[in-house]
C-alpha cells in the first residue's frame, strides 16, 4: 500500500503571506526607494537635506504607526492590520506618481511609513507567533527574507525603467503593483490557526493548544537591562535606517556608475535574504547570544568598509556590501528575539513593540543627517563614520545584558 503524501502545514502559506508583506513594506517601501532618491533630488531639484527629509518623514509616521499598531491589532485583527498596511503602501506609490513638490513627497512618504508600521515586523511577529509552536527562529528569517527578496529583484529592473520611461512611470507602476499583493496577503494570512480549525505548526509533534508552555521572563530582570536594549535598539536604527537608505546616494555621489550600484543593491538582497534565514537558523540552534555578537561584528565591519567609498574601488564597495546585507537581520529579526528572550508571555507583545518602536525613534532621530553632512561637509562618509560608532555601542549594551542575565546561550 503507497504511503500517503503529508499535506504542508498552513502555517507555512501564512509564513509565505508574511514574507509577501514584508517584501512589501519593507523591501519596496524602504530598501528599494534608495534607488529612487538620487533621481528624486536629480529630477526636481531638491537639495541632498530635501532628500533625507523625505525618508525621514517615512521613518515618523512609521513609528506613530508602530505605537498605534497594537490598538490596531485588537481592533482589526492581525489580518486586516496587516492588509490596511499593504493597501497604504499602494496609496503612497500612486500618490509619490502624482508628485511634483516636496510638501506632496512628504504626504506620499508618511503613507509609506504607516505602510511599515502596520503590516511590518511587529504584526508579523505575532502571526508568526500564533502560527508556529516550534522552527518560530526559522519562520521568522524566511518571513523577514522577503524585503531581501524585493531588493534583488527591483533595483536593476527600476533602473532600467527610469532611464528609459522616468521616474513617474517606475513609480505608478509600483503602485499598480502594491494593489495585487495586498490582495494576495489578504488570502495567504490569516491571524491565528484556530480561524481556520487548526492547530499551531509543532515540527511533526502534535501540537498541544489548549495546554500551551508558558513563558516566564528571565531571572534577575531589571528595569535597567530593559532599558539598556531599548537604547541599543534606538542605536541601530540609525545605522538600519538611514544608513542603508543612503547607499544609493553614498556610492554615486563617489563616481560609481548607477547601473553598477544598481547592481550592488541587488547582490545586497541575494545576501540580505540569506542573511535573515542564517540569523534565524544561528538563533535556534547556536543561541542568540552568539547569533547576536555575529550580526554585530559584520555590520559593523560593512560600515567601516562603507566609508572607504571614496576610494572608488569595485571590489571593496563589494566587500562592504556583503557585510552590511550579512548584517541587516539586526533591524528586524533580532527585535523580535530580543524581546522573547526579555520578557515573559504576557509582555511579549508589549515589548516587541517598544523596541520595534524605539529602534525606528533612532531612524527618525538620525534621518536627515547623512543629508545634512552632505551639504555642510561635502560627503556622507562622515555619517558613516558615526553609524559605525553607534553599532558598536549598541553591541556592547546588548551582549553585556545578555551576559549579565546568562540569556541566550546554545540550547540543549
């Protein structure tokens, strides 16, 4: 008698419905627009500051969203949360289409930032939380991949499109595009397993729902190692933030042809989705407190090499890239690790969304600075340089607390 075929958890089409928002939101929203900010200040004149706004701008109302996103959540539900965030995405896209001045990229960039909010990482997290009893590290890498995803798809293909057709067409066609996966999230997500008669995925074990492992927070917790994370998240949004939405600009205003940084952008995704899959993986099995040390050394390695730029060297701009994308699981995944090993079941929710917040409160607070050293210096690499310094003080704050707390070693 031939074995019968297992059907695939659910739980995986949700994983798949995530990974579409975030490749979404964060992916085209965040990640891919760096290749639309050199042509925005080229095309109507902005100033480079004029240029930082406009993501700064986005970086506010994300983190208005992002306060409100829980309020949201309980109302709607994680589901319509996260296609009221798709579907904000589409209205930014159309209107960024009908811009011409800088007051209406503004309006288009706040749409854009309550597109991250609501159908980014904090709803994400707890989908994917409801979704999985085990492999969560893992579903929560291959979720997050999917802004990696749009960054290896995109930047080449825009390029090709602003050069030939202009920017106005790149960006109404987006938007066209932003309206067909908000309706594909809306069918693949569902909030929890039991709206659809199922169990959480268990790895092949039976899942046991109605008697679920509770929680506790880690001994010793204080107010003060709570704080401490928060700031190093605070920390990391500006290298996560402004830092990678300035890369673009940094290595075309250094003489590197836009085709090739184009090029560079879509290499950073292939890594960028790897990256988060590894993170996740090293997570599970390694422990996060080694995953954690790992992500900080390589990000804060790619910064360093991010301010050689001017030296105008291929192969080091390669180099550096590699390293940042390898890095860049620190402004999304490690948030959602950092507050499970930080907080108890019942506070979960509630921390995942004041270190999400606090990291995009960084992004916003350092946005226009690349911008503005450019103006007043005459390069970004300055503000490289001080990313680079903010990494490091946010690795030292975070793996003392983990030390401090003997959290996040190898699991057994």
């Amino acid at each position: 008698m031939p074995a019968l075929r297992t059907r695939p958890h659910r739980a995986w089409a949700v994983c798949l419905g995530c990974s579409i928002a975030l490749f979404t939101v964060m992916g085209l929203g965040v990640n891919v627009f760096t290749i639309y900010q050199p042509w925005i200040i080229q095309v109507h004149g902005f100033t480079n500051a004029q240029g930082s706004w406009i993501t700064t701008v986005r970086s506010l109302f994300a983190l208005l969203a992002m306060l409100s996103v829980d309020g949201l959540c309980r109302r709607l539900g994680l589901r319509y949360t996260m296609t009221a965030g798709m579907a904000c995405f589409a209205a930014s896209y159309a209107l960024f289409g009908a811009a011409r001045t800088f007051p209406v990229y503004c309006a288009a960039a706040a749409l854009s930032g309550l597109a991250y909010g609501y159908g980014g990482m904090i709803p994400l997290t707890l989908v994917i939380s409801n979704w999985f009893q085990r492999r969560r590290g893992l579903a929560l890498g291959l979720a997050a991949a999917g802004s990696g995803l749009s960054t290896i798809l995109f930047p080449p293909l825009l390029t090709q499109v602003l050069e030939q057709r202009g920017l106005e067409t790149a960006l109404c066609g987006e938007a066209v595009l932003g309206v067909l996966l908000t309706v594909t999230v809306f069918l693949l997500v569902r909030s929890t397993p039991a709206q659809v008669s199922l169990a959480p995925y268990a790895g092949g074990q039976e899942a046991q729902p109605e008697m679920p492992a509770v929680r506790s927070a880690p001994a010793g917790l204080r107010p003060i190692h709570w704080w401490a994370v928060a700031v190093a998240a605070f920390l990391i949004g500006a290298p996560s933030g402004p830092g990678f939405s300035h890369l673009t600009v940094l290595y075309t205003s250094c003489g590197y042809d836009s085709i090739l940084v184009a090029f560079l952008m879509s290499y950073l995704g292939v890594v960028l989705m790897a990256a988060k899959v590894i993170y996740g993986q090293l997570s599970d099995k390694l422990g996060s407190r080694t995953a954690n040390l790992l992500v900080f050394l390589v990000m804060l390695a790619g910064f360093l090499l991010c301010a050689l730029a001017p030296l105008g060297s291929v192969p080091l701009a390669f180099a550096a890239i590699t390293l940042t994308a390898l890095g860049m699981p620190i402004s999304s995944v490690t948030l959602s690790v950092w507050a499970g090993d930080l907080s108890g079941q019942d506070t979960y929710q509630c921390t995942v969304k004041w270190y999400t917040s606090a990291y995009m409160l960084g992004s916003l607070a350092t946005g226009p600075l690349p911008g503005l050293s450019a103006d007043r210096l005459g390069s970004y690499v300055p503000a490289y340089l001080l990313f680079a310094l903010m990494l490091l003080a946010a690795a030292v704050l975070v793996q003392g607390v983990y030390r401090r707390l003997d959290l996040g070693k190898r699991p057994r």
